[in-house]
C-alpha cells in the first residue's frame, strides 16, 4: 500500500509535467506575433483556397472526391519548373535580378506552363480513371479507390519513371534544387509585422483567380451549365447541355487553378518541388473545400483562408509539431456544429 501510495503521488506530480513537455500553450507567443502570424497563415491559406475549388467543383458536379487532385497540383509544381528550365534558368543558389518587367514576364510564362501541365494532367485524368467507370455506371465507392490509386500511381510516375525520361533532370526522391526569381523584400509592416513583395504577390493573385473563377461559374453561359449540371445532370441533357462536355470543363478548371498554386507555392517555398509535395498539401485543401462548405466556391476561399490563418496561430501556441493536428481540429470541430460547412451551399444551389 505505501508503495502504491508513492506510485500515485508520483504520478500526480509528474503528470503536468509531462504534458507541458507535450504541448507548450503559449498565449503570449501568439499575442506578440499576431499580425506576423495572421499575414503568413493568409499567405498560406490562400494557396490552400486555389487547389480547395478543383476539389469544390468535382464534387458540386460528380459528387466525387477527387484524392488524386493534389497530385495534379504537384505536376503543375514541375510543369512551371520545367517551363523555367526551357526558358534557359539554371538551378541554383542565386536569385534572378535582371529587372522587374523581365521577373514579371518570366513568372508569368511559368505560371502559364504549371497551368497548362496542371489542367492537361486533370483532363487526362478524368478521361483515363473516371470516364470509363462512368460509363459502366460504377458505384460511388469504385470511384473513390480509383482516386487513391490514380494518386498513388501519379506520385511513382514522378518518383521513378519521369527521371529516365528526363536524364535525371526531373523527378527522383530528391527535391528539385530551386530556381529563385523573386528575392523576398518588406514592402511595407502591419502592426509591426513585415509584409513582402510574394506575400502580397501570392495573396492577390489568388484572390483575383478565385473571384475569377466564381463570376465565370455564376455569370457566363458555360458556368451556367455547370450549375445546371450539378443540380440536376439528366434535366440538364435533356435541355441540350452536354454532361461530358461539362465534366471536362470542370477537371480542366480545377487543374487550372492548381496549375497557378503550384507557382504560388513554390514562391514561397522554393525547394518544396518533390514527387510528394502535393500529399499533406492536398489534404489540408479538401479539409478547407470542406470546412467552408463542400461545393461553395466561395465557401473554398474562406475555407482556406481561416485553416491558413489557424493552423499558423496552433503552431504557436501548442508547438509546431502540432501544426497539422490543429488544422484538422478545427475541421471537426466546425462540423460537429455545422455538418455542411461555414456556408454549406452546393454548386447546385448556387446563386445565379
């Protein structure tokens, strides 16, 4: 008895302390770095938001999960690469400095090969894996291991065949070594907080693509029969919208998007080109299509904005390590009260 008495004593002090060795809950961090941590999470959730509407859009039409979407990202990460290295840029150590026009117009030239790489990788996709079982009119389950397989067989494409292709260049276990073209510099501070030329680069560009993507959807005559097809696919063929035509659209639009994070996300994270880089990404992705509202468009941005913003604010005040965990938290948390998401409103139901 004493000795089990000993026993729960030393449990009882120890206990506090090995969790504080766990989770360090640092309010004060937070505190001091507010604005620092809030420009960075809004940097990185606006990446988030961009490969959040491919997931938004497939699902708002297909009501398919497509797993193997971040892997389209991760290609439009090598296609922009790849287009630096034809456009003659050498990996290394040094940052481009030859003016701000040619920087522009070499970023956009990237932008413009990670898009088309992105977007040519979703449609081929979507007719390689998903087409054929639509056809034989597979049940929903079929389709999502079709997704998980494809992502797995896309990741070992890029992991051990695209380097003999490429005469090692491309692809294999390692990272790309970065081509640096923009040199990062304060523009100006918020609250103290330094605020760059590709924070506000990478900021604006999505929420410019986004917006894009949500009058082209809401506004035009093809976003019109995305809408129709999403509410109801055999009304809309009836009423002369080609469903096939629709779904490629829709892949094509998503890869787009993808194919601009890619260079978004290299940006800010130069050496982060590798055959899995797309994985923990594209998780985090669905989780803000999810959190704002499966099916939104809009509900993808605020989505991924909010998890950027609150995953950089846990890895302060738990730990980084926690950093992930925390993301998705916040996800089941919101769902358990709001099992829609933040604006629950489908493609379908969309405004017109």
């Amino acid at each position: 008895m004493p000795a089990l008495a000993d026993a729960l004593m030393h449990s009882a002090t120890a206990g506090p302390l090995v969790h504080q060795s766990l989770i360090d809950f640092n309010i004060a961090g937070l505190a001091r770095n507010f604005w620092g941590l809030t420009i960075e999470g809004l940097t990185y959730g606006a990446i988030y938001a961009l490969v959040a509407v491919g997931y938004t859009l497939v699902y708002g039409v297909l009501r398919l999960i497509n797993f193997a979407h971040s892997e389209v990202f991760m290609l439009g990460m090598f296609g922009q690469y790849a287009t630096l290295m034809l456009l003659g840029f050498a990996p290394s150590g040094n940052v481009y400095d030859k003016g701000i026009a040619l920087t522009v117009l070499y970023l956009g030239i990237a932008m413009l090969g990670g898009m088309l790489v992105a977007g040519g990788a979703a449609v081929g996709l979507e007719r390689v894996a998903y087409r054929p079982l639509r056809r034989r009119g597979a049940p929903a389950l079929v389709f999502l291991i079709t997704a998980i397989g494809m992502s797995f067989i896309i990741q070992e494409f890029v992991h051990f065949v695209l380097p003999k292709l490429t005469g090692g260049t491309l692809g294999g276990v390692n990272a790309q070594q970065p081509i640096r073209l923009v040199q990062p510099e304060v523009q100006f501070t918020i609250g103290g907080a330094p605020v760059t030329n590709i924070t506000i680069v990478i900021i604006l560009s999505a929420l410019v693509l986004a917006l894009a993507t949500d009058m082209f959807i809401n506004r035009t005559k093809f976003g019109r029969g995305i809408r129709a097809v999403a509410q109801d696919p055999v009304t809309a063929t009836l009423m002369g919208v080609s469903r096939e035509r629709v779904i490629m659209l829709t892949f094509l639009i998503g890869g787009i998007l993808a194919g601009a994070a890619a260079l978004l996300y290299t940006l800010r994270v130069p050496n982060g080109i590798i055959y899995s880089g797309g994985f923990i990404l594209g998780i985090k992705a669905f989780c803000a299509a999810v959190l704002g509202g499966i099916g939104n468009l809009r509900g993808a941005l605020l989505g991924g904005l909010l998890l950027g913003v609150m995953e950089n604010y846990g890895q302060v005040v738990f730990g980084t390590e926690w950093r992930d965990v925390v993301a998705f938290v916040l996800l089941i948390v919101v769902l358990m009260f709001r099992p829609t998401g933040i604006l629950g409103e489908s493609l379908g139901r969309a405004r017109a």
